[in-house]
C-alpha cells in the first residue's frame, strides 16, 4: 500500500508540472506575441 503510494505520487506530480509547464508557454507565447504586435504598432 505504502509502497503503491509513492510510486504513484512522482507520476502525478509530473502531469502537474506537464500541465504547468504547457500553461506557462501559452503565457510566454502569448507575452511574445503581443511584444511583437507593441513593436509592429511602433514601426506603424
């Protein structure tokens, strides 16, 4: 039981970090996207 526990945890805390980390590109993609767009805007 024990043993099944802690095995399982480093599973889970992997699709957490999965998750965490596809939800920080998508901030990071998003930042980038609008930098460049402020930029286009500026040159206009």
């Amino acid at each position: 039981m024990l043993k099944r526990k802690v095995s399982a945890r480093p599973l889970h805390f992997i699709q957490v970090k999965k998750i965490i980390d596809s939800f920080f590109k998508k901030i990071v993609n998003k930042y980038k996207f609008y930098k460049i767009l402020a930029g286009i805007i500026k040159l206009i």
